[in-house]
C-alpha cells in the first residue's frame, strides 16, 4: 500500500500532491497500527471510526480536521505525532437529521486529552452550537495527557464551558464507551443524557488505587464506576448496555425523539394507532383498592402510540417512571409515579429524577404528561436528614418553571405534598384529569381520621369500630371521586378507557401555548 514515504522527492506536480494527499488520508483512516487496534478489540472495544459508522447514517461522515496533529516536545512528544491526535471530529446525519459528533481514539495516547486533541473538541462544539444541532460524544480516553502539563487541565476547562452553554440549547449525548476518570467525567455530567456500555466503561473521579490508599477499601474498576453502578446506584448514567452496537442503535433511537435545538418541535411522525382508540385494558390492570400494587408500566403501554416508549433512568429511582414516546406521532414526555416500587412514594432520588427530566422536557418543547398514584413522600430520619425537603423542592421548581403543555392525570392515591409537587392544577398544570378511582386528599382516611376524630375514638367504648366508622364518614364527604372536580381542581373526571383520546385532544389543543417567565437572569432553583 502506498505510504508518504514512498512517494518520490520532490513530486510537485498536481498527480504527485493528490497521490501524496490519498495516502495521508488512508493513513489516517488506518490509524496509528494494526497491533493497536487489535489490542482495542482485545478489550472488546470497537475503534472510533466504527463507532461513528455505526452511530451516523451510513455514508454520511464528514470528517473535520483530520490532519491536526500537536506541536508539544518533551518527554518524547515531538517524536510521536500521530494525525487526529487521538480524537475524531465531524458532523454526519442520523434518520437524515444533522448531528455533531466526537470520538475518542484509544488507539492513540490512550485517548488522553492534550491541547490539539482539546481544541478539535472545542470547533466541533461550537460548530453544533452554531448550527443549532445535537452533540454527541463518544468517549474512551485516559483523561488528561499528562506530559502536557497544565495545557491540557485548560482545554477541559474550556469543554466544560462550551457544555454549560449549549445546555438546553441543543440535545448533548453523552456515549460512554470506554474509562472516564478524574476531571474528565464532569463533562459527561453536565450533558442532557449518558450511555454507559457493561464490562467496557467506567466513570469515577478518584480510581481504585487512589481509594485503597487513602480509605483502605479494596473494590474493582466496575464496582467503583461501572455501567450497572451509574445505572442503579448513584444514577450518572441513563442507560446501560451489554455492546456498543445496541448501546449505539438506542442512541439513534433517543435522537429521533429530540428536536434539534431549543428553537424547534421534536419531530412527528405519521401514526397508524387511532387516536380513538379505547383503552379498556385500563380497566383491569388498575385495581381500586388503593393498597394494591400495579404496574405502572402496563398502563404506559396501553395508552402511548404502539405502546412504545423510552424509560430514562429505568434502573435508578424505581418508584418513579420518567419516559419518552409519543401521542399521534408526537413526542411527550412522561412521568409516573411506579405502584410497584416503594408504592410509588416520592423520596430523594425521585424528586431528583423526575426534576431533571421535567427541565430537559422543558427546555426542548417536548409536553409533559403526568400520570399519579402517590401516597405521599417517603418518611424517615434518612430522608429528612438526606434533605427531602430540598431535594422534593427541586421537582416543585422544575413544574412551576415548566411553560410546555402540562397535563396531569390522577390515577388513584394523589396525598398531601405530593399530590401539589407531582403537577397539580394549583402549581399550573394546564389540564388535570382524574379517573373515578381518584383519592385526592391532605392524607390517606385512616391516618386522617386518626387526627380529626382522635378524641372520640379515644372515648368509645368500642374503639376499633369508632375509628371504622369515622374512616368511613371521612372518606364519604373528603374522599369521594368527585370532591376535587366540583371544587375545579380538576377539569373532568374521564373513563380511563378515554385516556388516550383525551390526551391526544387536549395536546392538539395546547400545541400552540405559549407562556413566558418573568424577566430575570435565571432563577436559583434549590440545591
């Protein structure tokens, strides 16, 4: 194969400056060697450039600044100057939509991020920024080079500027294909999703030497920052994945869904699930006694188009559902409370889920659709002392600062707090709807008929009766399925069987809102 150095001297002719030109970029294509790749599939990685391929439609890479290469010297760097220098750059098409992309090749330097490698992140950010189109990273690098010194600690500094201005701005998907440590992970942080891969990617500020050294805790590479960790426990990423191809292919599915920058609607597609389609399954799969659990999922399914959707953060924060599908070929957004997990208590880590969902719904103009079955909010020291009440305050925030369409449902149980925080009609939900089901109330009967009528239950002869009694009368005149509507807190109470008609009549409805927020620099939300 020809190679630059098997051109002849002095060829300046324009066939000798082509030829010279094909056999650079084949050299570049090629990457630094084949026993460097063949190391990165040892791992079970594939290289930057089949990650692309599989990610962008195909034929549609174009590939910016693939000559680049740094100008660093010392501790052998002049002597090693390898084309990309360790990252590859470009714009492409996914379901023909412009997208942006970045790739770290592990091939060359680990990955490791120097000043050249920064400054090519740096365009292919601004570049999307400009053009207003979604950023997706793929990322397999040792973090920062360190024989460049402090120049390259600056060019993450400029990465983490450039995501905290595109953020809400355009769609930025993180793909985590490989390690993240140390400063590095805060941009994976700062994006709208992450995607993790299982066994190949890990992400974690301080690595496991570090933490055996200074806590003495033994633990592996995985348990410290694996994929099932971020998916589970600490909810860093959104998504996890046995490959990189179906992790890739969830990614494209993800995009279609998103519009591609803050400016624009997602994209609608045609539908071929009646909008009128009766939703009798909504009858059995929902019990009226409150005390027993469902799945929440099942009802989802019944509702949306073809009973898709993409759950978000499926792993983390089980007792409440955060999902993306669509409603006659148009993209919602939705968030449930989950019977089945915790009984559907908000806690904590739910507030936090569902919050940062309803900003990034917010942000891209996509409708929210709140679906309720909530006791309340989880008691315990471990929450007060964990901050439930800043942490609850964020979901609170978040629908009050929300100006796309809102629609709430209320399915069953709807108490106390919750029942305000979850999108009511008094935090400004454009439509509430409740099912004849519905127990909208401060408290549940029996906790508050213990309050109100502590005394004569105290008193009666037969206490147990008393309380029965008084559980009763209260949930007669408080509790019944048409209190909160003939008070206007909710706007109907709907068959269930009509959900999905009624939510489709009322988004086409609310299509054209628009509501803007007092003039201010931002708001500051609760930490």
């Amino acid at each position: 194969m020809t190679t630059v150095e098997d051109l002849p001297a002095g060829a300046n002719d324009a066939r000798g400056r082509v030829a010279e030109l094909h056999a650079i970029r084949e050299q570049v294509r090629r990457g630094p060697s084949e026993r460097a790749t063949e190391a990165q599939r040892a791992k079970g990685k594939l290289t930057a450039r089949e990650r692309i391929e599989l990610l962008l439609d195909e034929g549609s890479f174009n590939e910016v600044e693939p000559l680049r290469r740094h100008r660093a010297t010392g501790f052998g760097l002049e002597a090693k100057k390898p084309y990309t220098d360790g990252v590859i750059t470009g714009w492409g098409t996914v379901h023909g939509r412009t997208v942006f992309v970045y790739a770290h090749d592990f091939r060359i330097f680990g990955g490791a991020l120097g000043e050249a490698h920064a400054t090519k992140i740096h365009k292919i950010m601004d570049m999307a920024i400009q053009a207003g189109a979604p950023l997706v990273s793929l990322n397999d690098g040792a973090g920062a080079r360190i024989q460049e010194g402090v120049s390259a600690l600056a060019g993450y500094g400029g990465i983490f500027q450039r995501n905290t201005k595109a953020s809400g701005v355009i769609p930025q998907i993180s793909v985590m294909l490989g390690p993240c440590a140390g400063g590095a992970a805060y941009s994976p942080a700062l994006t709208d999703f992450v995607f993790m891969v299982r066994e190949t990617s890990q992400m974690f500020i301080t690595g496991p030497d570090v933490v055996r050294a200074v806590t003495g805790e033994e633990i592996t590479q995985n348990g410290l920052g694996g994929a099932d960790v971020h998916a589970e426990t600490s909810g860093v990423a959104h998504f996890a994945y046995d490959d990189e191809a179906t992790c890739l292919e969830e990614v494209r599915y993800l995009l279609s869904l998103l519009p591609a920058n803050n400016r624009e609607n997602p994209p609608s597609v045609s539908c071929e699930d009646p909008a009128d389609r009766s939703g009798d399954a909504l009858l059995d799969l929902v019990p009226a006694d409150g005390n027993r659990p469902y799945d929440m999922r099942k009802v989802i399914e019944e509702i949306v188009d073809d009973g898709e959707y993409l759950e978000v953060h499926e792993r983390w924060a089980t007792n409440i559902i955060c999902a993306l599908s669509r409603l006659d070929g148009k993209v919602v957004g939705i968030i449930a409370n989950q019977p089945q997990s915790l009984a559907g208590v908000l806690d904590i880590e739910a507030s936090e889920k569902a919050a940062r969902f309803v900003q990034m719904c917010d942000a891209f103009n996509i409708p929210i659709v709140t679906l309720l079955d909530v006791p309340g909010f989880l008691p315990g020291v471990d929450q007060e002392h964990g901050g439930i009440i800043r942490h609850g305050a964020k979901l609170l925030y978040a629908y009050c600062n929300a100006t796309v369409p809102r629609i709430s449902i209320v399915l069953r149980k709807a108490y106390g707090g919750a029942y305000i925080v979850m999108d009511s009609q008094s935090i400004g939900a454009d439509l509430t709807y409740a099912w004849p089901t519905n127990e909208i109330a401060v408290m549940g009967a029996e906790g508050a008929a213990n309050v109100i009528f502590r005394k004569q239950i105290a008193e009666a002869d037969d206490s147990d009766a008393m309380r029965t009694r008084m559980v009763k009368e209260y949930k007669s005149e408080l509790m019944h399925p048409y209190y909160a509507a003939e008070r206007g807190l909710v706007d109907d109470v709907i068959d269930p069987a009509d959900t999905r008609h009624t939510l489709i009549r009322a988004l086409d409805m609310l299509r054209t809102k628009h509501a803007d927020l007092p003039a201010r620099k931002h708001g500051n939300p609760p930490q």
